[in-house]
C-alpha cells in the first residue's frame, strides 16, 4: 500500500490503513461493485449507514445502484460524501477471480475541480492504473 499525497490534500490525517466507511467513499463503493449482490447486502446490512455531510448517500437501494452501475463502468466517483470540498475518482483493483483487494484512488480539492478537464481523465486514470496492477483473470469454475 502506498498514498502519494501531493501538496493541495485535504485531509494529511486520511493515512495508508485508515478505515473509511465502504457506502460513502470511493475506493469502499469500488471495492464493493466487485462483490456478489448477496455479499454487498451483507455488508449493508452489518453496517450503520451514517449520514458524514449532507450529501452523504444513506438509502440503501441508492447505494446498491450505485455499485451496480460502478461495476458497469469500472469506476466509482464521489463528491462531498465523506469530507466536504472532496471529489474522489477511484476503480477496484482485483485479484484472478475478480474480486477486489483494493482500489486506485484519486481525491482532489472542489476548488481544484474542472468537471470538463478532470471527469474522464481521472476516471480514464484510475480504470487503467487498476486494471494494470491487478491480477490476470482467469476462469474459475
């Protein structure tokens, strides 16, 4: 594991290790867009689905949509779900099976966004950075 923090970050306490919720972060929802539907409900249902700013997303069916349509495209993004002035860009890194063991994250500042430079080049970033580390895949039967 390693966090190369540059010198705008938001949060310098957010360390290699930190535990974050999996429902409002992106490198959690990545992670979960990996797992069987039975599993993320699991996880939903043995988590306390707490409401960190206003924009946090608590409803689980809206939850669930958004790993599904994570899984469809292969990243996730959030904004001011966690940390407020935050928008993180992050895809799953996975193993042979597909299943996640980590994520490639990208955060920057709100005031440092340009939706039309930064969407697809982040996204476009995170997708090939994780596919790059991630195990081969391979048929398991």
């Amino acid at each position: 594991m390693q966090r190369i923090v540059s010198r705008n970050v938001l949060h310098p306490n957010v360390i290699v290790g930190t535990r974050l919720p999996a429902y409002c972060t992106a490198p959690g929802l990545a992670l979960l867009s990996t797992l069987p539907e039975a599993e993320v409900d699991a996880l939903l249902d043995a988590s306390t689905l707490v409401r960190h700013t206003p924009r946090t997303i608590v409803d689980r069916r809206k939850i669930k949509e958004r790993v599904a349509v994570a899984h469809a495209r292969g990243f996730v993004r959030t904004e001011d779900e966690y940390f407020l002035s935050d928008i993180s860009t992050a895809a799953p890194i996975t193993d042979a099976r597909g299943r996640g063991i980590g994520a490639i994250n990208v955060a920057v500042s709100r005031a440092r966004w340009e939706p039309a430079r930064d969407e697809q080049r982040f996204a476009d970033l995170v997708r090939s950075t994780a596919f790059a580390v991630s195990a081969p895949r391979r048929h398991v039967a």
